[in-house]
C-alpha cells in the first residue's frame, strides 16, 4: 500500500478537505501513475452532493487524469516508465460481454468500473479519484497522451473531449454536416471545436450571445440565442445533428424542431429532471432523440490522437488545491471559460 495526499467530499454538504488516501500495490497488469494534472467536471460535484445516488464517503472525485507512469507491473506490456498517460471515466470492465468485446467499455453489460465510487476488481475497495498525487490502474484502462498536447490544459479531454467526440463520431459529422450544439460550456466548447476539425458546418445555440466571440473563434459557423425566439421560428428543420450538452430542462419540442428529416438529436447534458418529448415533435420528420456516454478506451485514444493531430486543447484555468471548493462554486455559477484544472503539486 502507497499513502498519497488528495481531496475528499467527507459529506454531501461539507467542503472537500484535504486528507490522506492509500493506494493499493502495483499488481501483475497495473500501472502507477504520479498525477500531475485533474480536471473538474460537473459530474465531480453532482457525485460528491449525493445528486447521482448513494456515495461512500469519504470520496475523492476526479476522472480526467494526466501523469506520468512511476512503476509498471511485471506483465505491463502497453506503457513504460516515463510515458505521459491519462485515465478516463472508467478504470474496468467485465471484459467478457458482447459490448466489451466490441471495444465499447461504457456499454459494459455488467457496468463498467468508474474512476471514483466503483468497487475495484483488484482488491474490493471503493475506487477514489484524480484530485490526489497518484493512482494504481490496470494497464488497459490508461491511455497514451501525444507529448505534443499541453500537458496542463489536456486533462479534460478525458471527459469533455470523449463525450463529444463519441457522439460527433457515431452520427459521422463531417463535411456537408449542419451541427448544432446545444450549450457553450465544459463540454459545448469541445463540441465546437472537434466538429469543426471534422469539417462540419458548425453552430451553436446558447442562451445568450455573451460568449459569441469565443464560440466564433473556436470554430462555429453562426451563434444564435435561444432565449430569442425568433431563432427558432428562422432555424426549423436546419440541422442534420443536434448536441445537446446542457444539464438543465429545455424545451425539447422548440430544440427537436430544428431538426431536418432524419435529424437526430443527442443528449450528452444530464439533466436530473425528465425532459417531456411530444410525439409528434417526432413523428413528421422521423426525428431520432438518442443519448450518448464516453467512448470506450480505443476510441478515446482515437480521440486523443485526433485532438494532437489537429491542435484541439480544451479551454482550460489553472488553479490550486485549495481553490477546488471555490470552483465548484464558480462552475454551479458558470463563471468559467470553460474548464477547471488543478495542478496537483500543489496537494504536496
């Protein structure tokens, strides 16, 4: 067992605090990684406020993780001492179902193993995140991050990327694609800019028009404001894919009309309230409505690669461990543009 620094929810009310973890021994197929990088993600906070279900506290959150491997185990094959990695949403799954065969490891039958608030296979143990110095993860749950990304601003990718580079992907955005994303935020600004790269004719529609210069520069095409609702009237039945990244209710019959027969529109936003669809906001214009998770690990390394290949960051504020309460504030209040990193030397 190794003790590690991290930051733990000890209730659902309380603010993280900073304490000590243990991290389980290297096994045969694991790689130790000393984190040097942690994104926040909403669902960071939604977990840790018992707003997804039961927790056992204390609880460290945090599954977008970026280091560097420390120490491998004796049958490690897919990373070396040294190799800038990343760990995701998951850190296993069953392995024998239809869906882990097919590489899509969010879909495990049996439920995949998540980064925080899972039972680790290896030992029992309730799984604790990436707000700590290091973690032990089995060597096919950790991915290979290109050295040509910033380190610092790379963290999010293994969340916000993944979750909408899956969606653009499956629905095969490309040129002479019209995508509309749904929210300019932790995961809309990603949206706008993997779309973009895949050369689809991009645009975003927020609520207001406060954040138009940022979403222009980073790839859309057009910005509209969705509390005018002339914009709805003037883009019926525009869009080809519609993203939605918003955890809030919507109007889902305004949103699905904007869609082009055969559209499809797709909840990444995890809204915890029901989003009420009328039939027939459906049926005229045989208008899919899907969700969407992660991706599983070789599309997420395919996500990485794309990102590196296309010079695709996320938008990124670094702060310190102990600013983590204070951003959680910021993030229920949207005052960030558009994701928190936690330098995690400063746990030390």
């Amino acid at each position: 067992m190794r003790t590690v620094t991290a930051y733990a929810a000890t209730s659902a009310t309380a603010p993280l605090e900073r304490t000590t973890i243990e991290r389980r021994d290297v096994g045969t197929h694991d790689v130790l990684i000393e984190i040097d990088y942690a994104g926040i993600c909403h669902s960071d906070i939604h977990t840790v406020r018992g707003e997804w279900g039961e927790i056992a506290y204390p609880l460290v959150v945090g599954h977008e993780i970026v280091g560097r491997v420390s120490e491998v185990g004796d049958g490690v094959t897919r990373h070396a001492v040294g190799d800038l990695v990343g760990v995701g949403c998951m850190v296993n799954s069953c392995r024998e179902c239809e869906q882990c065969r097919a590489g899509q490891e969010q879909y495990c039958l049996e439920g995949n193993i998540q980064t925080y608030n899972g039972t680790d296979p290896a030992d029992g143990s309730t799984t604790q995140g990436g707000y700590s110095q290091a973690v032990v993860v089995n060597e096919d749950f950790v991915l290979r991050v290109p050295e040509t990304l910033d380190t610092a601003k790379v963290a999010p990718l293994l969340c916000a990327g993944i979750t909408t580079y899956s969606p653009l992907r499956h629905w095969e955005a490309g040129p002479g694609t019209r995508v509309a994303v749904v929210g300019m935020g932790g995961l809309g600004h990603m949206a706008v800019k993997i779309a973009h790269a895949m050369g689809a004719e991009v645009t975003v529609l927020s609520q207001t028009l406060s954040k138009k210069e940022d979403g222009l520069r980073l790839g859309a095409d057009h910005y509209y404001a969705t509390k005018d609702p002339e914009t709805f009237e003037k883009l019926a039945g525009s869009f080809d894919l519609v993203i939605n990244t918003v955890s809030a209710s919507i109007d889902m019959a305004a949103h699905l009309n904007l869609l082009a027969v055969d559209g499809t529109f797709v909840n990444v936003g995890a809204p915890s309230e029901p989003l009420p669809v009328p039939a027939f906001a459906l049926i005229p214009r045989r208008i899919s409505w899907a969700g969407s998770a992660i991706g599983g690990i070789a599309e997420t390394q395919e996500m990485l690669d794309f990102c590196a290949e296309h010079g695709i960051e996320p938008e990124t504020e670094l702060i310190g461990a102990e600013e983590i309460n204070d951003a959680y504030e910021r993030v229920l209040a949207s005052d960030v543009r558009y994701r928190f990193v936690i330098d995690v030397a400063t746990l030390a």
